[in-house]
C-alpha cells in the first residue's frame, strides 16, 4: 500500500513537471518570432529579420525597381534595343506568395542552439504580372521590325530535277518571359536578352516536300542584242524563281518585285504607255509577266488579275499576254490546289521560260482560241517640230490599230475535249500614229513635196 503512494507521488510529481514544462515550452513558442535565414538576397538586398520586415523590403525593392527602364537586345535580332521597365507592363508582385519562397527559422532548431546550422535557399522573384495589350503590341513590334532577313523555301528546276531549299528558322516574341526578362536585366546592369521563341516557318519543311513534279512549262523568245531590255527579263526572272505558293495563297507580280528601279539593277529599256513606243526602267520584264501568265493557265492556277496591253506583243497571241507597271496594271495568281506550288524559272540568253511545279502531274493537255471581235483606227495626231522644214513629216510613232479579242482555253484529257474556259475578252486601244511637222515654217518657191519617214520599232512591253 505504502509503494503504491509513493508511485502516486512520483507520477504525480513528474506530470506537475511535464505539464509546467509544456506550459514554458507554450510561453517559449508564443514569443517566438521567426527571422529569415541567413544568405537569402533580393536583388542586391540580403533579407533579415522578421516577416514583417522581409515584407517592407520587398516594399522598398519593388518601388526602387519597378520604374528602372532595362534595355534588351539579342544577336538573333538586327541592331536595337527595346526599352521597357516592370511599370510599362502594369506588373505588381503579391508579397504574401513572394514570401513563401522565403525561409525563416524554426522554433525547436532554435530552441536547441541550431540557429546558425539552417540553411537558406536562394530566393527567385516571380512577380504576378498583369500586361496591358498596348505594351504586348509594342514589343511585338520591337521584334518584327528587327528581325534577320531569313532565306525563305524555294523550289527550283535544274535541268529535270527539282531542286528544293527549305526555310531557315525565324523568331517570334516570347511575351510571357517578358516580365522575367526584364527582371533578369535588373540583375545585370540593366541589360538582358530580348525573350524569343522560333517563329513558324510560312512554308513548313513537310509541305515544301509535296512538290515532286512539274505540273506546266511555257517559254518565249526574245532578241539578246537589246542589251538593257534581255537584262531586264534575266533580273526579273530570276528574283521570282523559286516563289513557293501555299494553298489559298495569292502571288502579285508587282507586289513581288515592287517598283522597277535602277537602284535594283533594271535598266531603261522600251515599253508600251497608252498605245505608244516609250522608253522606261524595267521596260521588258512584260514578257516575264507573260510567260508566267501562260505557264499558269496550263497548270491550273486561279488568275486573280490580268490585263492585255495597250498595243500587242509579238512573242504571243492576241489574248494570252499580261502587262505589268508598277503599281497597275497587277499580274496575280491563287494557289487553288490542297497542296504547295513553286513558280520554277530559268532565263537564258534569248528565251525566258516558266514551270509550275507541285505536288501531283496533271493529264491534262492544253489549246487555245481567239476570235477577233472587232478592230478600228486611231488615226493621226499632228505635234509641232520647229526643226523641221516646211512639208517635212515625220514619224514619231507608228501607232497601232485597236482590237479587241476572245480568248478561250481547252481542255483535254487523255485527248478528248472536256472544258471550254471562256478566258474573257482583251482590248487592245491601239494608239494614233504620231506625225511631227513644222507648224510654222514658211512654204519656199520652189518645195518638193516630202513623204513622212518612219522610225525603227521598238519592242514594248
């Protein structure tokens, strides 16, 4: 009896004990405060003390921070720098997430003398950013006014074989790493990487592949001694080889060459303007619009624009030529087909032919048609030549008689006709034949009577 009250005694001792201990323990714990971790660095600002403390640093950073314009480049990009600071994109942190990436003391650690023996782990901003579009707008801007020239897919003809190039990578603005890149520039100086990711190819390296056949070929001839002119249709020829159209997709000749200059290697050379023989830079690269023209219409491509000239050509029939002047008249082609087509040319040193290459070859075979529908005279138009004497006429151009045709296109299949394509009429002005005299001259006594001389042609178009 008597050891079970001095058990009683002893257990009730030791429960007084633990339970006063736990009630120190509970005061200890409720008077703890925890500090952040020794090492631990915001930017250049090494974190201490309490939450509340870390809290006011990230206050104080955020505010010094935010407004700093940071300049970012990148090597993938032409020259410039984009300028940009946290407050252009209306970015904000949320300090109550920003804190728990920061390690504070705890209390047993602590308690037992450890302090010094917890690690701290670096800390990393992640700022909650919200981004106006206009900001979006402008750096996506930034990035595609400087962005590298890149060598687009091409499909060419060598001999019989296609030959094909595939597109080199491009860039694109990677917008959601913005807010970090800027961050990232803090850090640096004030100077980082503009954020990229690889763009989209316009021709995927898949769907160049589909073009392994050539689906239509049309060539002309032209004189080599017209130096400027054969100069011309070789430049012209040769910035179009390779054009590959994917579906749905529209090709404008002049929006492909732009406005011929001397700047871009044309040459003067003859043209035709309103029904008379000129002379302008690019004069000749017509014939390339046509034999493109032709080589189209027996490929099955959709013409989205095409007009004749204002005088005929001589290197194809009434209705099958396409005249081109910056910026109208327009020569345009639609890619009909599910698949991609290239626009294959090879210039040679007096002939200009056109392939239309794609994906499958057609049993087609193609004739054409035209009808004169009516022709009538321009007549003559006078102009004043004080050089010349009294009687004397000259030509200044031979002019042209208008005519207006109807052109249709046939088709076969495995020699049987089953499609007559109405391709629509083509007037051609003409233009009156220019004659120059003397308006002023005097008659002499004795004045042969003089018949008018004719100057040489010039090739237009």
């Amino acid at each position: 009896m008597a050891s079970r009250k001095i058990a009683g005694v002893v257990f009730g001792t030791l429960g007084g004990i633990l339970v006063l201990g736990g009630g120190v323990l509970g005061f200890m714990y409720s008077q703890f405060t925890p500090k952040a971790l020794p090492g631990q660095k915001l930017g250049d600002i090494e974190l201490f003390g309490s939450k509340e403390n870390v809290r006011s640093q990230f206050n104080s950073w955020w505010q010094e921070h935010s407004s700093t314009p940071v300049k970012l480049s990148s090597k993938n990009l032409k020259d410039g720098e984009f300028e940009v600071s946290l407050a252009d994109l209306n970015s904000s942190i949320d300090i109550s997430k920003e804190l728990q990436g920061v390690r504070f003391t705890e209390f047993f650690p602590t308690l037992l003398g450890e302090y010094e023996k917890q690690k701290a782990a670096e800390v990393e901003i992640k700022p909650h950013v919200s981004v106006a579009a206009q900001e979006l707008k402008e750096f996506g801007d930034f990035v595609k006014k400087h962005e590298r020239d890149i060598d687009r897919a091409k499909a060419t003809l060598d001999g019989e074989n296609i030959v094909l190039s595939y597109e080199s990578a491009g860039v694109a603005p990677d917008f959601e790493k913005l807010p970090d890149a800027v961050l990232a520039a803090l850090d640096n100086g004030g100077k980082g990487d503009v954020p990229l990711t690889q763009g989209e190819k316009a021709v995927p390296d898949k769907e160049l592949d589909r073009i392994q056949e050539v689906m239509s070929t049309f060539s002309t001839t032209f004189s080599a001694g017209n130096v400027s002119r054969s100069a011309n249709i070789r430049l012209a020829a040769s910035r179009i080889n390779g054009t590959v159209l994917m579906p749905g997709e529209t090709f404008s000749f002049n929006g492909y060459l732009g406005q011929r200059t001397t700047a871009k290697g044309f040459k003067v050379a003859g043209v035709y303007v309103a029904g008379r023989h000129d002379i302008d830079v690019g004069g000749g690269i017509c014939q390339v619009s046509t034999t493109l023209y032709n080589a189209s219409l027996q490929s099955g491509l959709k013409i989205a624009s095409r007009s004749p000239h204002s005088l005929p050509v001589p290197y194809v029939p009434l209705g099958r030529d396409a005249a081109v002047s910056y910026p109208n008249p327009d020569l345009k082609l639609t890619n009909p087909y599910d698949f991609p087509i290239a626009l294959a040319a090879i210039p040679g040193k007096s002939s200009v032919k056109f392939a239309v290459l794609g994906a499958k070859k057609s049993n087609r075979t193609y004739k054409f048609e035209s009808q004169l529908v009516s022709t009538w005279s321009r007549g003559e138009k006078i102009v004043h030549d004080p050089s010349l004497p009294y009687g004397k006429r000259k030509i200044v151009d031979k002019g042209g008689v208008g005519r207006k045709v109807r052109t249709w296109k046939l088709i076969y299949e495995d020699g049987e006709l089953v499609e007559k394509v109405d391709l629509g009429y083509s007037t051609y002005s003409g233009g009156p034949v220019i004659v120059a005299v003397n308006k002023n001259a005097k008659k002499p006594d004795d004045s042969p009577d003089q018949t008018p001389v004719a100057l040489p042609e010039e090739a237009g178009g």
